[in-house]
C-alpha cells in the first residue's frame, strides 16, 4: 500500500503561504501503483529550489525510495528536450513557447536521510523506479519586463564538511580549464616540437590560398581592413587536416601574416570576433550532443584514468614478499593527558613511503599507486584495561580480507615463494601473529632486464625492480584508544616503526625487541629498555640487532630513564621473494601479484578521494568552526557559483540566453570591424562626459512628495540583468543533473574493464572448471514464500562456490556460501515440492546441485540462463563430483 509525497526544501527565500508537502492518494496492494492524482503546483521561490519525491509504504509511513527534482535540473532537462526535438521545436522553444509536460523517469533511492543536496546523492542502493509528468514554467517577466520583480537568490548552506571540499574541487576544475588553455598555447610557441613550430612559419602556400580566398569574400562585403575577421571564419570552418599538428601550424601561421598585414585601427574586432566564432563551436557542441558528454562521461573517463595507473604498477612482475607481525605486548601505556591505563589496541600498518623524502615521495607516487597511503595489515583486540596490555588476538583487515577471498589459496602461493615465516613465528597454539604479502617496490631508474607480466624479459619497460634493501616502506604499529568518544577525535597514541630494509638486513632472524612508542608520524626507532621479567626477555637466536638499531641518535643510552616510556614488544619477520629462474614462474604467480597490487592500488585511491576532515578537540571548537565555516562556505560558493555562470552564459548551457548574448556580440564585432576602435573609445567617452556635464549643470529635477512605499518597491522590483545571472545554471547544477547518468557509464566501463580481469583470474588462478551467472532459489525462513536471486559461481576443483554478483568477486567479497563434493555429492532430482512451486517455463532450465556445506548435507536449486549453460554446468558437477577427491 503505496502513496507519494512531495516535499519542498523550505528555506528563508520560500513563498509566504506555500504549502511546505503534497501526497497522492493510496494505491492498495500492488508493486506498480498507479496513482493518477490531479495536477500539483508548486511556487518555485528561487532557482536553487529543491523537492523531494518519496514514495510511502502506508502501513509503516516510512519512505521504500526517494527521488530528487531540482529547479536547474528540470529547466535543463525541458532544455535538451527541446534542443533534442528538431528544428521546429527548437524554433517555437528560442520564441517562448510554452513547453508541456515532459515524463520523466527517477530513480527510487534506499539511505537517504533528508533527500536533500548532497545527501540524496550518497545514498546506496535503488528500490525501484517512478515515472512522472513534470513541467517547470519560468516567468518571462522577470527578464524581458521594464520593471521586474526581483528573483531571490539560492539559500545558504548549513556549515558541511562536504560542501567545502566540494567547493575547492570546483574551484580545481576552474583552474584546470585555464591551465589546459594556457598549455596549448605555450605548446605551440615553445618549441617542444621542432617540426610543428618551424613548419607553421615556412608553410606559406596554404597561406597564400586562405589569404586569397578571405580578401575574395571581404570584397563584396566589407573594406580590406576586415580580411583577418574573415580569415579565422575560414580557418574554424575548414574541414580538418588528416594529420595531427596541422591545426597549430595554421594558427601560428594565421598569427605571423596577420601581425604584419592587419590593420590596428580594429584591434576591438579581434577579442570579439575570436569569441563569436568560438560561440559558434561552442553552439556545435550542444547541438550535436557533445555538451552533454562532458558531463557523463565523467565517471566513465575517471575510471579509466584510474585504471592505466594501475596498470602501470602491473606492467612488470613484482614478485612477492611474505611480512609476519606477531607477539604484540605493551609496557607503561598509559593516556597522554591523564598517565592513566586505558583500553588500547595495535593497529598494524604497511606504509609504503615512510622514509621517503618529499622528492622520492612524489616520484614513487608517479610510478606505484599504491604508494599513496600507509595499508592496514590487521589490528589487535584490547584486553581491556591494563597498563601492561598483552594483545593475544589479531583481526585481518578490510584490505587483507579481500586480497584472501580474491586469492583462492594464497597460503599456497606465499609458500611457493621459497620462505616459511609463519614457523619462525613460534608454534603457539592460540593466534598471535599475523601475515601480509607486499610487493617488490618499484622505480624509473633503469636497471638490469627485468621479468615482464607475460613471462618474458621487459626491455620497452622504464620500471624497474628496486632491491628490497633500498625499500622506502615500513611496518607502523600505531597504539589507539578504544574509548568511545576516540572516533570523533584523534585516537593515535603514537607509533612504533620498523623499516623494511633493517628487516631485509636482519635475514631470516627477523627483528624482535621493545620499542619506544614515538609520537605519530615519525621515523624514528628508538629500542626501549631491557625488560627484567625473564618471559620478555627477547630470544637470542631471533633477535638480530634489532634492540641496537636506531635511525636517530636519542639520549640516555645504558642509563634507566627519569621516565616510564610506553614501549611495545614485537617480533617481525619478513621473507623476501627468491626466483631461481624464469622457469621458477608460474602464472598463478604473475596473476597473484596483480591481484595484490590492484587491491593495494584501489586502496589507496580511496582513502585519497575521500580523505580530509575538519575535526577539532573540543566542542567549542567545533562550534566556531560551524559559524565561521559556514560564512565562509556560503561565500566561496557565492564567488565559484558566479564564475562559472559567467562561462555558462556563452555555451549554451541556457539556449535563449546565449543567443540573445551571441546576437549582441555579432552586432557589437561588427561595429568594431567597420569602425577605428579609437573612434568608438572617443564617442563614449564623450557621450559618459557630456551626460554628467547635462545633468549638472542644465537638468532641473522635479519635486516629488515621497512616498512611504518606495522602499518596499525597491525591494520588490529587481534588475532584468540579475535575474538573467541568477537563472544560468551552475557547473554543479549541470553535475548534478547528469550524476547518475555518469553513474551509470561508469558501472558499464567498469563491468568491461572488470571482465577482462576477471577471465585472466579465473583462469590463471582459480583454475575453474565452469564459471558463470545464474540465479539460486531463496526460502524466506520466516514465510514459505521464496523467490529467484542473482548470483555469480563457479566450479573450482571439488568445489561449487557462489557469490552475490560478479562485482562482489572482483572486488574480494566473502563468497555467500559453498558446497563441497565430498561423499555422497553430486546433481540431483527434482523434488515434487519443487516441482510444485517452480514455475513451468523454468523447470527446463533448474539445475538441484548437492554436497557438504558449512552446516552439513545441502542442497542448492539453480536456475541457469539458458539450455546450453545447463549442460556445461551440468557436465562440470559430474566431472567434479566423480574425479579422485579427498573427503
């Protein structure tokens, strides 16, 4: 039982008396309600409007989805429609024809808090889709009336963390338009391409013909002194050259003969006559659909520029190193502020760059993406409160997690790499040690021929394999805080780190000690004291030098300090990767490291898209924060929002503005192009002198009686040129009217960037025997209801294993179950009960598979695509089910 809702954001600029929300009536007992409500109106305040659109369960009153209209985003949606409807359309549309309803499609939203600004674009998932018959009607009056009303301008913004970074990045994306602007041009006069600059000042055949064919048309239509306006007319209409550096030479070209031949009596035709033709291109672009691309493709070129960086980390093989962490205790923890005990845990890090300086940090970040954040290993349990805490337990992390689900044995794969770190780490029973394997580090300096991804030597390749005791990496162990109000602030207590290159130094004995708790973000390593208690005493044949190792000198040496230092007791053991020979490859090997780099790789691309928080260390502060920031955030938005309404207004962003301006800016080159500039510079003047000097000295005003009024009309009354400004669309309005149109590319470039990597895995790595989409049958354990659900599985060794979607495979999800053939397994009948709720049209296509899950004897109904999938899938369970297998 549904029903719809329409909410407006209410704010300070809202029409008095408008009603705040709106609903349809309930349509009872249907997933596709059809509400056929009578026509809603809405006062639309200011051109930042926005109106929610929820549609209601009305047995719980709580939204099932939620859809989003925006004022821009409706005027700029009846703007394509328009553009998109052919000429006659597009006529009646420039002449202010009303436009009519336009049924538009929304996506139903699940998570959203308040639907409004950037909350509705975080939200998750989708529930369903609502169709609606939508119209915004502008009132003409405001720009084409003598005396408008005034148009209030958008609503400020509550202070958002969001927003602010939101409102840099488009300041970013402002400065990356003028850099790429200034860039061609310092590319074609710079010489960086010899042949380009030199042949753009030689060429003057082609010249010669375009000056002929300009002084031609400039005969019969204006005096000689206009041949350059209609020498770049030429030049932007002439069709493209075949190859690629024609286009420069010709503007270098253009620039030397008219710099000798032009007349400067109308230099004011030139910036204007520039723009005019760029406005025609810009007028191309919109109408041939291109101006949308811009914003689509968004996602969609994001993805692929994030991907060739990956890829570059996997252009040669890096072959594995095996990092185990363990026998984690504390000594003297104890709070900063207080010096009392606390809950505390051990965070285990590997930070790729700790000891880089900022050059080496740069250059790594140009080769090895991954380079960009420190990577967490796993992480202790605390053992409550103690001063002298022993961390037994040792959680995997997110990261880790997905690197073990992605590899189908990554214990196999680490052993095959020659090392045994796990048995150097003690035979414990209880799990105290943790393991990680990191790559080889890489770098641009060019060295001997390394081992390429196919197997072969890379000699085109300019990275390399840097030695591991050159590694700029090293294991952090960060202390935390557990308390509760540690998430809003800093939780660090400090950090111990341990250089990779003093563990490479130490061999197979490892590094094992106590180590001084330093303050966060050093790079130091500083032993702590010699333990008195025989249990941390640290082990002779493990311990290296490693309490003796100190990457800067610190004081009281051999002496007992004045202070209880928090220390940390660890033993670290890393075993570098040993290739015999290129027949010591495998592919398995190849394929494991890409599959580690890429989820290191993702790691730390998302940790940089979403890092950066405005966090202080006491209430007070974050309340003067919130009132100064969000002055500041208003007025950043204010000056961004202007900006980039005045670039919209001259690429047809908004049709019938930019045509009234390009028809103004045609009439206004063509006074500049038949009259001297100097003598358009000389009537102005005078005309701005002589109206002062009239005003002065001969106007005689008349008296009027005032009246009480005045200021309340000139509060109402607005300026038709403001208004214009105020209903340009932003570069954030044109964003957010095409996101989830951008979304959508970019999950379609990432589906065919993914399947690629995907085949290459299951091949090299999991070595299937089948693999493909079905749907497995669902029983709702509380009703007897049931139903189909997309899957994705596949048939490894004696194993049938099935995950959520691909999505959740590519990116190391937990599998959602498995069967293993083992005993009595195998392919299976159809029950009468399945017989009886299955459809007829599926029962061809059901595949019942059988075998050992995780709570005993099971059995899994698929439903596969097609007859030929069912046969593979089919012969692939017999095949499994009847091969030699260990039960």
């Amino acid at each position: 039982d549904h029903y719809v809702r329409i909410s407006s954001r209410r704010g300070r600029s809202a029409a008095a008396g408008e009603v705040a929300s709106r609903r349809t009536k309930t349509v009872m007992q249907t997933s596709r309600p059809v509400f056929n409500t009578e026509r809603m109106a809405f006062v639309v305040p200011h051109y930042g409007a926005e109106y929610k659109l929820e549609v209601v369960d009305a047995d719980t009153d709580s939204p099932v989805g939620t859809a989003f209209l925006s004022a821009q985003g409706l005027l700029h949606g009846q703007r394509d429609a328009m553009l998109a409807g052919g000429p006659v359309r597009l006529l009646l549309g420039l002449l202010g024809s009303t436009p009519g309803p336009r049924r538009v499609r929304l996506e139903l939203r699940t998570g959203v808090r308040t639907g409004f600004g950037l909350d509705y674009y975080a939200s998750p998932g989708t529930s369903g889709w609502v169709e609606v018959d939508v119209r915004l009607l502008e009132d003409a009056s405001l720009f084409w009336s003598a005396s408008p009303r005034r148009c209030p301008p958008r609503d400020g913004e509550d202070f958002d963390v969001a927003l602010i970074q939101l409102h840099i990045a488009r300041i970013g994306r402002l400065y990356e338009d003028v850099a790429r602007v200034a860039g061609a041009y310092v590319y074609v006069v710079s010489w960086e391409s010899r042949e380009l600059t030199s042949v753009s000042l030689v060429r003057w055949s082609f010249v010669y013909r375009l000056s002929f064919l300009a002084f031609s048309f400039s005969v019969f239509a204006f005096p000689r002194r206009v041949v350059f306006s209609f020498g770049s007319t030429l030049h932007f209409f002439s069709p493209p050259r075949p190859t690629g550096p024609q286009l420069p030479s010709l503007v270098q070209v253009i620039f030397l003969y008219t710099c000798l031949r032009f007349n400067m009596e109308y230099i004011g035709s030139l910036p204007v006559g520039t723009l005019v033709l760029y406005m025609v291109y810009l007028a191309y672009l919109r109408l041939s659909g291109h101006f949308k691309e811009r914003w689509t493709d968004v996602e969609k070129l994001a993805l692929i520029k994030r991907e060739s960086k990956v890829n570059m980390n996997q252009s040669i093989y890096r072959p594995l190193g095996l990092l185990r962490v363990g026998d984690l205790r504390g000594r003297n923890i104890r709070s900063r502020d207080l010096g009392l005990p606390g809950s505390f845990y051990v965070s285990i890090l590997y930070d790729p760059a700790r000891y880089a300086d900022a050059r080496a940090s740069s250059e790594l970040a140009n080769v090895d993406v991954s380079s960009g954040c420190a990577h967490e290993i796993g992480s202790t349990v605390s053992p409550g409160i103690t001063a002298s805490p022993e961390w037994n337990s040792i959680e995997d992390s997110a990261e880790l997690t997905h690197v073990k689900h992605m590899l189908p044995n990554i214990t196999d794969i680490l052993d095959h790499t020659r090392h045994e770190a796990a048995g150097s780490m003690g035979g414990s029973e209880r799990r105290s040690s943790i393991g990680y394997p990191i790559p080889t580090p890489i770098t641009e300096r060019v060295r001997e021929v390394v081992m390429a991804s196919d197997n072969e030597p890379a000699t085109n390749t300019r990275l390399s394999l840097l030695p591991w005791e050159e590694s700029h990496g090293a294991v952090v162990l960060q202390v935390k805080y557990t308390e509760v109000l540690s998430s809003f602030f800093d939780n660090v207590l400090g950090e111990v780190v341990i250089p990779i290159a003093k563990l490479v130094g130490s061999g197979n004995k490892g590094v094992e000690g106590w180590f001084r708790v330093l303050e966060a973000g050093t790079k130091d390593c500083i032993p702590g004291d010699e333990p008195e208690s025989p249990r941390s005493a640290p082990d002779p044949a493990g311990d290296g030098d490693a309490g003796s190792y100190q990457r800067s000198s610190s004081s009281g040496k051999g002496t007992a300090p004045p202070i209880e230092h928090p220390q940390v007791h660890v033993r670290v053991n890393f075993s570098p990767t040993v290739i015999a020979g290129d027949s010591a490859l495998q592919k398995s090997d190849i394929e494991a490291s890409k599959v580690i780099c890429e989820e290191m790789a993702r790691t730390a691309s998302g940790k940089q898209s979403s890092g950066g928080s405005v966090i202080g260390s006491s209430l007070n502060t974050i309340n003067t924060v919130r009132t100064l920031g969000g002055n500041l955030q208003n007025q950043l938005a204010f000056v961004v929002d202007l900006v980039e309404q005045g670039r919209n207004a001259f690429n047809f962003s908004s049709p019938q503005i930019t045509i009234v301006l390009f028809v103004c800016l045609l009439a206004l080159w063509s006074i500049l192009a038949t009259i001297p500039t100097r003598i358009i510079v000389l009537a102005v003047g005078l005309v701005q002198y002589s109206a002062t000097f009239y005003s002065k000295f001969f106007y005689k005003p008349k008296r009027t009686v005032r009246n009480t009024s005045d200021e309340v009309d000139k509060e109402v009354t607005g300026n038709p040129l403001e208004n214009l400004c105020l209903s340009i669309p932003t570069d954030e309005d044109l964003r957010r009217t095409y996101f989830w149109e951008a979304k959508r590319e970019g999950e379609r470039e990432r589906k065919k960037l993914a399947a690629a990597k995907r085949e290459s895995r299951l091949e090299k790595l999991w070595k299937t025997q089948w693999h493909g989409t079905l749907k497995i049958k669902r029983n709702d354990p509380d009703t007897s209801l049931w139903r189909w659900e997309s899957a994705f599985a596949l048939i490894e060794g004696h194993r049938f294993i099935w995950w959520k979607s691909e999505k959740h495979f590519d990116t190391g999800e937990a599998s959602e179950g498995s069967l293993f053939f083992a005993g009595h397994a195998g392919l299976s009948g159809l029950s009468p009960l399945d017989l009886r709720e299955l459809p007829t049209g599926d029962i061809p296509s059901v595949v019942s598979i059988f075998g050992r899950g995780q709570q005993g004897q099971q059995k899994v109904t698929c439903l596969a695509p097609d007859h030929t999938a069912k046969q593979t899938l089919e012969n692939a369970v017999i095949f499994a089910s009847s091969d030699t297998k260990a039960d």
